[in-house]
C-alpha cells in the first residue's frame, strides 16, 4: 500500500510522501495529502513554536495536530523544536498515519508520537495518551475550508497559557465573495475593498474571541500571516474571566465608504451608515477583532531565533524572507486596515507611487506610517484618505 513513497527532506526532518502528491495538482488523486507548496508555511510555524516554547520555558511541552496527513508538520516539530516531548498525530486516513509513523522512526522520533485515527473532536476530547496532563500545551488547526466547526473543541482540549495556531483556507468567504456564508460561519460581515484579506484575518480571530469567552477564557494574538490560498494566526489562550470580560472592547466595525474610499473604526453598530467625507452611504464590516493581530514582544522574540533553525541558516533567501516578514510586523503602525499604493494612485490619477516614498513622506508631515504585514502594496498610517492624498500631491 505504500510502495510508491518518496523522501524528502524538509528543514531537518525527513518526510515520506505519496510520490504522486510531489506531481499530482489534486491532492484527493494521492492516497494521503501532503502539500509540498505549503513548505514556507511550515517553516513559519517551527519557528513560531519554538519561539513559543522558549517563552513559555519549559522543556516538556505538548503538540497536538488535529489534522496531520502525512504528518509533515508534527513530525518537523517534534525533530525541530527539542522542548516539545510529545507529538499526536491525528488524521481520519490510516494510509497517511502509517507514512507518518514510518517516518517518525527515519527521524529516531517514534519515542514522542503518538498516533490517533479519528474525527478532530473526538480526538482531541479523548486524551488517550496524555497521562501527564489532560490538556495540550500547543494546539494546530489547518483544516480544508473553514476551522469554524471546530473551533470549541480546539480552545477545550489546550492548557491554561497554552497556544493555538489556526488556519483558515476558506479565504474567498472571509474576503467577501460570499458575505452570508461569512456571517453564518464567522459572525460578522466582510468587506470586498483593498485590505479585504486584513478584515477576513480580523473577522477569523473574532470568532476565536467570542468562542474563548463563552468558555471563560482570553486570547492574545501574537503572530498572523496570509496569503491568496489562507490565513493563519497564533493565539495565546489563557484562562481568565475577568480578562474575557473585556471583550466588548477589543470588537469593533470598520465602515467604509466605496464613493470617496473613507474608512474608519466604529466601536458600535449604528445607523445611519453616511461617509463623514461625501455624505454616501457606506458599507460596514464586522463585527469583527479591531486590537492588533501581533504581539511586538512574540515578533522580536521569532526574529531573533530565525538563526537558530537550520532551515534558514541553509537558505538565505527565506531567511531574507522571514525577517521581511517579521520586520514589517515589528514595525506596523496599529490601524485595523490599510491603504494600496495602487488605489492612492489612482485616486491621484498618477502612475504607482513606491511604497517607501509614501511611507517616508507621511513620516516626514508628522503622520504615523509603515508597510502593512498583511500586503506587499500596503501602508498602514493614522492619516485619513484625504490627509494621504493633499500630502502625497503637496510632495
Ligand atoms: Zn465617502
């Protein structure tokens, strides 16, 4: 049954795959899904882990994903990040659990994994070899489409202080394609503008608040990253009630105007929805998580471990890659949308300005500016449409 295997090698880890998964474009031909594009993603998540456990400093954490397939992810996490000691795996496809147990014994691992054949709650609601604790420290949810069914059962099953890491594939739902699917599965509505993808992200972590502080519990963003295919965020969950009565003050409503391009952050709902600039009626967003999506404190720590991991010490252009995304983070000015180089062009009637140029002008008037996390073409700033765009024309 798993005569046509290949080995790669992925960061330090050795990873058996379905060799048809490394040609194949749909993923259901392969008898266990393994996908060899979302490599820089994994990458991202050792590193993320890693700096996680060191924060937390214990040398004995716990990792459980909830969706293994052939276990990539779990298996680089128990070679990569040596303070875990214990790995579940979890997967509904037994083909895939064996490539993962065969490959955990390549990589003298087989001592820390555990492997489990079922759906994800009751995986993770059974505990089974979890003799030390009956919870997990560190929690990972990549589902194809939405993590929204699973969501209670994921915050149920992690530890006090713990992380969760959460995916969202279902990215055409969150930017606005289907906005009532969106409000059924998240609860909030999205808006189809320019930083479409940074409400999906905020719209995703809303429902991980509100599904926390149902089960008295807070959460604290401390990285998030997308692109065109998902979106992902790590989440410190922790148990507190009176930090989970704060909420209400941490959700909130972007509205914006698709007259003029005005935007701004409502902390409540109201009516009516008029554009403070042109007097049209606006959309609005939400409602949706309007704190920030990193912990500045999480980045620095993720950045400077970025030399530690062999991954990027090899290969210095991800290692270029992942301190750009980090720096950016680092460097964000906290707004809960961005504006596009293309759309501030365009309202100029003026070919594309460079990213840097806009960025340092507004600096340079006394504006907050950055690069936006969420968008190579973005710029967060405290500016106001018109603000940017009588300082850009006056430069
Ligand atoms: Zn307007």
């Amino acid at each position: 049954m798993l005569s046509e295997i290949s080995e790669i090698i992925e960061g330090d880890t050795r990873i058996l795959v379905p060799s048809a998964s490394l040609t194949e474009k749909i993923p259901s031909k392969t008898p266990a899904f393994f996908n060899p594009v979302a490599k820089w993603n994994r990458d991202i998540s050792v590193l993320a882990y890693k700096t996680f456990s060191t924060l937390k400093t214990m040398d004995c954490l716990s990792f459980a994903d909830c969706l293994s397939g052939v276990g990539a992810r779990g298996l680089r996490v128990g070679v990569e990040v040596p303070s875990v000691e214990s790995v579940y795996m979890n997967d509904i496809n037994p083909i895939a659990l064996e490539f993962a147990r065969k490959a955990a014994e390549l990589n003298s691992i087989q001592g820390k994994c555990y492997f489990h054949r079922s759906e994800v709650c009751s995986f993770l609601q059974s505990n089974a070899h979890c003799s030390q604790r009956n919870r997990y420290d560190i929690v990972d949810l990549d589902p194809f489409g939405s993590p929204a069914p699973y969501l209670d059962c994921v915050l149920r099953a992690v530890n006090d202080r713990g992380m969760i890491s959460i995916t969202a594939t279902d990215t055409a739902v969150l930017c606005g394609v289907y906005p009532k699917v969106c409000y059924r599965r998240y609860h909030g509505y999205p808006i189809r503008s320019e930083y479409t993808n940074e409400i999906g992200m905020r719209l995703l972590i809303s429902l991980i608040a509100f599904t926390a502080a149902r089960l008295d519990l807070n959460i604290l963003p401390l990285f998030s990253h997308t692109n065109l295919h998902y979106m992902r965020t790590y989440v410190k969950i922790s148990v507190s009630n009176s930090e989970a009565n704060e909420l209400y003050s941490k959700i909130g409503y972007v509205i914006h105007c698709f007259s003029c391009g005005h935007r701004e952050i409502w902390d409540v709902e109201s009516n009516p929805r008029i554009c403070r600039v042109c007097s049209s009626k606006c959309s609005i967003g939400g409602p949706l998580w309007k704190e920030p999506l990193n912990e500045q404190g999480f980045l620095e720590s993720m950045f400077q471990l970025i030399p530690t991991l062999g991954v990027f010490q090899r290969t210095p252009s991800l290692r270029r890659s992942m301190d750009n995304l980090l720096s950016t983070g680092i460097e964000e000015v906290q707004e809960p949308y961005y504006f596009h180089t293309d759309h501030i062009a365009s309202k100029l009637k003026t070919s594309p300005l460079a990213l840097s140029e806009i960025v340092d002008t507004l600096n340079r008037v006394g504006f907050m500016a950055s690069k936006a996390s969420l968008s190579p073409q973005g710029f967060k700033t405290n500016a106001s449409l018109s603000q940017i765009l009588n300082t850009l024309k006056r430069s």
